[in-house]
C-alpha cells in the first residue's frame, strides 16, 4: 500500500536557528487555527520552563494538512544536552527539514543530528531559515551546508537535497534566495514532492515501535510511536517485546487510541500504517518496545542511543535545615523519581550507589541535568547534588575522556582572552574563520575543561560572544585542568545573616546572601579571590557601648550581592562543595560543615 495522503517529517537544527517559530507559522497557514484565533508564540514549547528560557526540552508532534495531506511534524530541541530526544524520534519519520539560520550557518548541533539522519538514511530538505536578517549570508551558508554534507559522507541523492529559504517568523518561503516569497506554499510543496509517498504493508500483523512516552494521571502510561505494519485497532488484544528481548515481556489491551489532529489528541478506532499514534492501556510500556499482534511476535530494531557523558551525585538532603522547604526529602521520594525520569529520557542513566542515600545520574551534559534539577525542585523535591564530573573510559589500558567540538562567534578585538583560556583547557584549535568584523573559532576542548567556562567567556567577551558545543568523540586523557581559582566565604556559626557581620565580610570577596538570609555553619555565602577559603562570621552584630564616637551613626553601606542561578552554581560548586536544592532555595555548602573538621581533612590530604 502506498499512503499519498500522508507524510511524516521532523524539524531539526541547532538551537536557536528558528524550528518552533517556523513550526507555528506552518500550522497557521495549514488551517490548524481559525483566522481569528489568539495563539501564543512558539505554541509547541509547552512547558513553563520552555517557555521560561526560550528553549524546546521535550521532541512534541503535532500534524497540519496541505492539498488533502496530512503531515506529521515533529518539533524537536536544538540544545545538544537533549539530543538523545532528537536520535529517538527519527525512527518515526522518513524525512527531516534541516534548519539553518542565514547568518550563523551550521553550527555543533547541526552537525550532530545532520550525521545521525544521513546514518539512518533519511531525505533531507535544507531550510536556511532567518533570510531577513540584516547580516544575513544566504550564498556563503549554502556553500556551508554542501561542505557538511560532503564531510559526513552523505550519499549523491542526499546531496541532491532541494534548499527553501524562508523567514519562520514571517510565515515567508521561496525556493530563490534573492526573493523573500509571500507564503509557505513553496515549502509545502517541496515537502510533498521531494518526500516520496510511504510504502507500507497495511494487510500484514500489527508492529508498533514505542519512540516517546508521556503519562497521565487519569490514563497512566501513555505509548506515543508510528504503527510500522498492519492496523492499531483500539481493544485489540496485542503483546510488547524488545528487539534486544524477543520474548514477550507484555500481554493486554490497546485500551484508548488517539491521532494528533494540530495540537490535540483526538480518539480515533483505528490508525493504519504509517500513521504516529497515542495509546495507553499498557502500563509498564517502555521507550524502545515493540507492540505486536498477539499471534506475531516480530520486534523492530531501536536506534542505539549515545552514551551519557556527565555525571552527578544525588543524594538526601542532610544540611542543618533538611526538610523544612519540601514536600519530597525521603529517599524513597527521590529514587522513585528518578527511576520514573528513566521511562521517558532515554539518554539519562541512573545507578545506585554503596550509600542507601545517594543515587549516580549521569546525562548528556551540565544542562541536561540542571533541567532534571529545577523540575524536581518545582514539583516539591529536596535534594542536594555532587559538583558534575565527566565519564572517563578505558579503551586498550588507556584512559581516554569525552572532548567537545565548541564553536564561538567572538568580536575580533576578543580572541586574545579565548585563546589563552582554551590554552588553559587543554583546548585545541581546529578552524578559524573571519565573519566580517567577528571571527568563528573552532575548537577541540576537553568536557571538563567547559565546566564554569560560560560566565568567564561571556565576561573575556564583554558580553558580545556567542558559545556552543557538541559531544565529539572520546579522546586519550589530556592532564589535570584546573577546575576552579577562586575560593568560598564560609559561614562561621549559625544564625541569620545582619548587615554589620556582611559589611565586614564583604572587603573578603563578592557575597551571595543579603541581610535577613539565614546560614548555617559550614554554608557558602561567597566567593574569595584568594585559592583558599576564608571563615567569616555574617551573624557578628556591632557591640553597643556608653561611648559615642563621630562615626557611630554612620550608615552601613553593603555591595549588591552576587545572585547564582541553578546553572551558575552548579558551574561555581568544587569537590568539597556540595549544592543544597529545595523548591524555595538553592544554597552551595561544604561537604563537612564543621570547620575545624574541615581544615584536619584537608591537612590530611594535602599529606597524602
């Protein structure tokens, strides 16, 4: 059977470049909304925190219709810590739109999921995308985009790929880089044409490949995947099995069966190959599984996954105020929630440790598990992490570490200060390019090396630069890369922060509190320029005497503190430091509080 009236697409590209804003434009131009509809900008980043940070976290599909065809589309991130979302979805599609911004060109990501859909052999359409912006190079990012493809081997159809140049937030395509175009119509069009109709087997037994898994609390498990063959019937009885274990691992019943129809689910009795379906009523469903007819068990391969990079400690929050802010301090809270995370990041790994308390959860990057952080937090957890490490490995007797391949737009007056940091990284440079009055540099830098880079960049930038990166490869060790210069500002006692004990600290460094916080011996209330950290007392109140002096009613005058955000702190935090996580505060702690302790553990060290 040959299904012209339905095609199966996903967006793809670096973040940034446009995907979500485009996404909108081709569901409003697609008759998905009225006319006079009021739809909220990048209406597919649904959650508060896409929407907070202007960033898609989940892959989402949704579906529009052009010329009697329906089309699937599947908006995915461009941040490279989520690109395990990006590998999983692809095997529900059978071509990708690559976006590319006018002005930036390809960037780390772009390379990155652009080599995963030329390896599962996918058409590909180019969209340079942003074609109205005033430092756009439409010419020189075509060149660009034929040099990525050519480096990652595509074969000659794919390098064949048509080019759209389009403005997302315009609603504007042409397939002629010098006219800007009036509509989508041309992009439609070269969807319909260049992605061939689907050749598929509705008469054979049921295969269903699980790509994503939502949940509701009404339904439970929710199983989201493209029906490979056959036709999904709702209360068919079926079986669930996995490709790398055949036997049956499930037996039931589809229960509910939905369709997206724009930005709903709508029941539906049967779906027909080819068609991405919503369906609960198998509990225990699985990223990866197959659903088969009860009668034919005949499981479909899965995508490997790539290897996390980044690990982290997460452990029961055992500070002086433990429990006093969230709802969930238990472990038993904080290890289901981090094993339910399994069931739908398929990129996350999480281990148990020796300790009873603490749990290893690795991911693809420092954001990645930040993201996981600040859901928790919202949903009432309290926690505390470890500083993020990176996975070594060793290959042949050799230790080997994962390596970034990081790209920054930087105004050329600012390359001095990159260079001699990137030296310091253990950085190597690999290209240089000359972009008008900025230059992109490439460079080759060890994971570890990047970790509390971004605010040191955008200060050696004077906030003009542009940063990102992308896993490369795993790399024979590089030496020892100093994580940290600076030193903390521990508290001394318990108490509550008062302006004269933080007009006396502040001369020691930058703080983090303000008057009123309350601190316990041991917490991190600022930074010290000095590779050492000092003890300070911010509870010390003035001592009241008979005595009157000229300066006594002078007015004590405190700096604005320094506020870290999540990924600020997890950037600062050091070996011996730990971050305390509740939904209402974030506080960065000594892992031994007690300060004379702390000196004894760090003589011993420096012995050993």
């Amino acid at each position: 059977m040959v299904r012209e009236d339905l095609r199966n697409i996903a967006i793809i590209a670096h973040v940034d470049h446009g995907k979500t804003t485009l996404v909108d434009q081709m569901l409003k131009q697609g008759g998905t909304f009225r006319e006079n509809q009021v739809v909220e900008e990048r209406v597919m980043d649904s959650g508060a925190l896409e929407r907070e940070r202007g960033i898609t976290i989940l892959a989402k599909n949704t579906s529009t219709h052009y010329n009697g065809v329906k089309i699937n589309i599947i908006d995915t991130p461009g941040h490279a810590d989520f690109s395990g979302e990006v590998e999983r979805v692809l095997k529900m599609v059978s071509g990708v739109l690559i976006l590319v911004d006018a002005a930036e060109g390809p960037m780390p990501q772009t390379r990155f999921v652009t080599q995963k859909a030329l390896e599962m052999g996918l058409k590909l359409i180019i969209v340079v995308n942003k074609v109205d912006r005033p430092d756009a190079r439409v010419k020189e990012v075509i060149d660009e985009v034929l040099e990525l493809l050519m480096d990652l081997d595509a074969s000659d159809d794919q390098l064949e790929s048509p080019f759209v140049f389009c403005s997302g937030r315009d609603g504007t395509s042409s397939l002629d880089p010098d006219e800007k175009g009036t509509d989508l119509i041309p992009l439609f069009d070269t969807i319909l044409n260049h992605f061939p109709p689907l050749e598929l087997d509705e008469k054979g037994p049921l295969q269903l490949l699980v790509s994503s898994i939502d949940y509701n609390d009404y339904v439970g498990r929710i199983g989201i995947g493209r029906v490979e063959r056959g036709v999904a019937r709702q209360n068919a009885d079926v079986v669930v099995c996995n490709y790398n274990h055949p036997e049956v691992l499930l037996r039931g019943k589809i229960v509910n069966l939905y369709e997206s129809e724009g930005l709903n689910r709508v029941p539906c009795a049967e779906a027909t190959a080819g068609d991405i379906v919503c369906f609960s009523g198998l509990e225990k469903i699985n990223i990866g599984d197959t659903v088969c007819a009860a009668d034919c068990r005949e499981p479909v391969a899965f995508v490997k996954i790539s290897d996390p990079t980044v690990e982290m400690i997460f452990s029961v929050n055992d500070s002086p105020f433990a429990g006093k802010e969230g709802k969930f301090v238990t472990t038993r809270h904080l290890r289901d929630r981090l094993y339910r995370e399994l069931l739908r990041d398929v990129s996350l790994r999480v281990e148990d440790t020796d300790s009873t308390d603490a749990f290893r959860v690795s991911g693809r990057g420092e954001m990645h598990l930040s993201i996981l952080i600040e859901t928790m937090r919202r949903e009432g957890y309290e926690f505390q992490v470890s500083a993020p490490k990176v996975l070594f490995r060793e290959i042949d007797g050799e230790k080997y570490e994962p390596v970034e391949r990081l790209i920054v737009d930087v105004p050329e007056d600012n390359t001095g200060p990159v260079f001699q940091s990137m030296g310091e990284r253990k950085g190597e440079l690999v290209h240089m390019n000359a972009m008008g009055s900025r230059m992109r540099l490439e460079f080759l830098v060890p994971s570890r090396g990047l970790f509390g880079y971004k605010s040191e960049f955008l200060t050696d930038t004077k906030g003009e630069g542009v940063m990102s990166s992308v896993f490369f490869e795993y790399q024979p060790y590089k030496g020892e890369i100093s994580r940290r210069s600076t030193g903390s500002l521990v508290a001394f006692e318990t108490g509550e922060a008062v302006t004269y004990g933080l007009f006396n600290a502040q001369g020691r460094g930058t703080l983090f509190i303000t008057p009123g916080t309350p601190v316990y011996e041991g917490m991190v209330v600022g930074c010290s320029p000095k590779d050492e950290d000092i003890n300070v007392n911010v509870c010390k109140t003035k001592h009241l005497t008979n005595t009157r002096s000229s300066s006594s009613d002078d007015a004590l005058r405190l700096i604005p503190p320094k506020r870290l955000s999540l990924e600020e702190a997890l950037e600062y935090i050091g070996d011996d430091e730990l971050l305390e996580v509740t939904p209402l505060n974030i506080r960065i702690r000594k892992r031994i509080l007690d300060s004379e302790l702390r000196a004894k553990a760090r003589a011993k060290a420096k012995l050993q």
